[in-house]
C-alpha cells in the first residue's frame, strides 16, 4: 500500500507538470532507532514515482557516512531537494501532515530554479557572504508552519550562503528541548537568533538580516 | 497519530494589478470573503481578493459538523473545498498580503498592504475576519511560544506529561481541553462566566474527566515565569483569595477580535470593534461592504459568514450597477 492516497498522488503528478528542470531527492535513513525513517523513505521514492523530472537516491547514515558527511546531515530521516546544485534547502523528520505542502513547494522552485520572492528581498539577501543557517520547528497539524518553511527554503534557493531545515519537533525531542520550543512555527537562525510565528516576506528577510549583522559584527571584533 | 499528508489546493493565480481600478476588492479569505469572490466572479467584476491566507480561522478549526452538506468534516479539508471552488474562477489574488490602511478618494477606493502594495477599487467588501483575543495580562506577551499559546493543534503536543492551563470557557477552550486530556496529567480550566458557553455535548464530556479541575468565575491576575511559563495567578470574581497554580503551559482561548484596525478612519464600528452592516451589509459608507465575522452580524459561524459573503457581493453589484 502507498502512503499517498490515489486522489493525493494524481493531484501532485498534475502539479508536477509544470516542472521545468530536474530535481534530486536525497534521503538519509537507517533501519533502526527512527521513527518515522522508514516512511520517509516511502514518501521519496513515492514521490520520486510521480514525475519522470524527480530521481531519488537512498543513503544509509551510518554505512555511507561520507555521502552524510558531504551533505552535512547530522540527523535523520533526513532529505535533501537538490537541483543542479545543493541549494541547502532540508528536510529534517517526515514531511507529513501540512509540511507535505512545504516539500512540494520546495520541489517546484527547485525545479523551476527561481522563487517568487520580491526584488527587494533578492537584493537584500544578495548581501550575505557568510553561512547561515535557518532551522523552522514545526509539528505536522500546524497549518501555519508551512509558510514559515517554505520561506526559509526560498531563500536558501536565492542565496549560495544560506542553509534552511524543517526540523519536525516530535522526531527530534533533543532538539525541542535544547532549543527551549514550546511553540511553532518557530525559526532559529544560526542557533542564537530567532522569532516564533509565521511573518510575512519583509519581516521575515528582516530578521535573516538582522542575524546576519550581528554574527558579522561579531567577528569581525574577534 | 495517524501520520497523512495534507496537500492544500493551490494554483497560480494572476496577481493584482496596480494600474487597474478593480469593480470590487475583497479584504480577507476566509468563507465570507472566498464566497463573496465566487458570487463577484459570476457577476464577471473585475475582482481582487487580498488576504493574509485562505481559509481564515477554518484553517485551524479541528472539526466542522454544523455545515450543510457535510455531517463531519475537518476544517482544514472544507477549505481545500472552497480554494477549489474559487479556483474555478479567474480571480487576481494577492495572498499572504496584510492590509494596512484603507481610504477612499472620491469613488474609488485604496487598500494599501503591509509589504507596500497599494490597490484600488470602485467598491470593497471588507471579510478580514476575526483573530484570538488576548488576555492582557503581565507576562502573557513576553512568554508567548514560551508556554503561551494561542493554537492548540498546533503546540499541544510539546505540553506532554506537563501541567497546563486552558482559559476560557466556550467551544475552542473545550476543544483544547479535549486534545490536551490524551497527554496532560493536570489541567485547569479557568474562566471568567459562572456558565460554561461550550456546546453541552462537549461540556459533559469533559466534565467526567478526573484530570480537569475547573474554576468558573475566576480571572487571570498574571502569568509567571522567567524564560518559560511557571505558573499563574487566578482570582475569583467574587472577592475571594487568590490562587497560585504552578504548571507550564497556558492555552489561551477566550474568543476573539475583529481585524477591523485599517478601517477604522473610515467606517463606523460598534464597541466590539465590529464593523457596523445593515441586513445587506451596507456600512455608513456608500460602496464600501462588510460581511462575517468582522461584521456587527450576529452569531459568528461558517455558514452564516458565507451567506453574509454572497449578500455583501449582490449588494455591492447592486451598487455598481447605479454607478454606471
């Protein structure tokens, strides 16, 4: 049995149509000790199935630790949606529930190579000559999360510095705690700075740019 | 849990056009505004429709089963039914967009957003719907995401094993108590009416529950904590002595208020904050409209903001048609 409905599966095959360029996804997964891994790798090949556009390679975390080690997964399930190049855009824990509509997204602008994020916002983000890192915290009955996700992802398709996770909450309980999330969306940007909420694009650009200062300030005291 | 996947109905839609002066723009997607751009795109008016989503509070309703056509239906699914019913029709939509201000210069009027985007129109029917009310409390603000919520489909599942407090005493506050029961060992329901307003088939269901301790006529004085939620402070209406609670969670969801701020210049508004409509959701404006949960309507349910959506719509072709 599939883990996509039929309704589901040929609703996304249509909206795969439009895709223009191809798409890789990369899934990180192990046998044992994770939970929802097994599906996770389900849903990819699942998905992968639904456009001659899509492929899908299968790694195992622990036996192909190189591969893991290139693509900098430290957790998993993991997937990666990469096209011509690694964007950075991360899936981290299943993207089920509403976050299905984040991969799908991420899939599309892949694809398409572009996003439709404001000139504005391009050019601001075009100023980012160091690493950041965006993690969104979601659970999968949050209608509002997939917004905050699929904007990280976005501009992390936009900018060569800039690596974006969903990191579902119920699979990575550590992270939940360490990072103190009691709700979501929430987005933590290189591990310091971070919002809860969705926020609209400007707000939300505002708030990488924000980080982005800071970090830079910082070292370049140091 | 059972894990699905959610795919919402999505499809690119033209976006607004700045040059243009629209027949009708629409403020607002929930089910009065989605039903007001279906009836205005049978009437062919060059429409607009700017929101912050579609779906509106649906999107966050868990189950829906006072909605004809449906004996049960979870919210999430009756929006993808209505995006897919809208999307049947060519209708420029600007979603994700937050009206700011709203003004009006001889007959047109101007919607100016949150992002910058300035729109006009002949006419407008303002649906932009209701959010959750706040308590007003010292602490609640600076501890939001930090065991305040406001959604509790969306953060109760990071209150297992931990001892929370719902507020509020009508449908959404014995829902989260509903949801919170399966993980919570302890919760407190506090709320400022003697009478819970929750339908009966809820409230008894949750009145035999052992892990729910109720406190009726009681208000929240404050909520604690220093990086996270500690506990909070109740007192009883009546005079009597105060309570210190201590648990980690606070699910408020004591109802809501109109998102009616950007029109405020313009129109009349009751003490609510709704905005004031005569039974055709005329407001004091000619050629401005307001219909839903935003409106002085009464009774705020799914179906009636859509009815109220497909009034304000023939309304305001009505207007249009004088116009020319």
């Amino acid at each position: 049995m599939t883990l996509l409905k039929d309704e589901v599966q040929n609703e996304v095959r249509e909206r795969f149509k439009k895709l223009t360029g191809q798409v890789r996804l990369v899934n990180f997964t192990q046998k044992i000790e994770c939970h929802y891994c097994e599906e996770t790798r389900r849903l990819t090949e699942e998905i992968a199935s639904l456009s001659p556009k899509i492929s899908s390679r299968i790694y195992n975390f622990a036996l192909d630790k190189e591969v893991s080690q290139q693509y900098k997964i430290d957790k998993i399930p993991a997937l990666v949606v990469e096209g011509e190049r690694n964007y950075g855009i991360r899936f981290f824990g299943i993207p089920g529930g509403y976050e299905f509509n984040s991969l799908i997204s991420a899939i599309y602008d892949v694809s398409r190579k572009a996003t439709d994020l404001s000139l504005e916002s391009k050019d601001k983000i075009g100023k980012i000559d160091r690493p950041i890192h965006i993690q969104v915290f979601v659970t999968l009955t949050c209608p509002y999360c997939p917004s905050a996700v699929t904007m990280a992802h976005k501009l992390a398709l936009e900018s060569e510095h800039i690596t974006s996770d969903m990191v579902e909450s119920a699979e990575f309980p550590h992270l939940v705690n360490k990072y103190g999330v009691m709700g979501v969306p929430k987005v933590l940007i290189n591990e310091e700075f971070g919002f809860e909420g969705a926020l609209p694009e400007s707000s939300f650009v505002d708030e990488v740019m924000r980080a982005y200062k800071s970090t830079k300030e910082a070292k370049d005291k140091s | 849990m059972e894990l699905d996947f959610i795919l919402s109905k999505e499809e690119e839609k033209p976006t607004g056009k700045t040059e243009l002066i629209y027949d009708l723009l629409i403020i607002g997607g929930g089910p009065a505004g989605m039903t007001a751009a279906i009836y205005a795109a049978r009437k062919r008016l060059a429409t607009l429709l700017v929101s912050k989503d579609l779906g509106g509070q649906v999107l966050v309703t868990a189950e829906v089963e006072n909605y004809m056509g449906y004996q049960y239906i979870e919210g999430r699914e009756l929006v993808n039914k209505f995006k897919e019913q809208v999307s049947r029709f060519p209708i420029d939509q600007e979603i994700g967009e937050e009206v700011e201000e709203l003004s009006q210069e001889k007959d047109v009027f101007s919607i100016f957003t949150k992002s910058g985007k300035k729109f006009r129109g002949r006419t407008v029917i303002i649906a932009s719907g209701k959010r959750s009310r706040s308590l007003n409390v010292s602490g609640e603000e600076r501890l939001i995401g930090r065991g305040v919520t406001y959604c509790s489909v969306c953060d109760a599942p990071f209150f297992e094993g931990r001892e929370v407090a719902v507020i509020g005493g009508g449908n959404s506050a014995f829902e989260a108590v509903l949801d919170l029961v399966k993980i919570s060992p302890k919760i407190y329901l506090v709320d400022i009416a003697s009478t819970w307003r929750a339908d009966t088939v809820l409230v008894k269901q949750i009145e035999k529950e052992k892990k729910v301790t109720f406190f009726p006529r009681h208000r929240v004085k404050e909520i604690k904590g220093k990086e996270r939620v500690e506990g909070i402070i109740i007192e009883p209406l009546d005079g009597g002595e105060e309570k210190s609670l201590s648990l980690e969670g606070v699910f408020i969801e004591i109802g809501l208020v109109p998102n009616s701020e950007f029109s405020r210049s313009l129109v009349n508004l009751n003490e609510a904050g709704e905005i004031v409509v005569d039974c055709s959701n005329h407001t004091n404006i000619p050629g401005l409209f307001a219909a839903g949960d935003v409106s002085s309507v009464p009774e705020k349910q799914i179906i009636v903001a859509c009815g109220e959506g497909a009034k304000a719509t023939l309304t305001a072709y009505q207007y249009l048609l004088r116009l020319r």
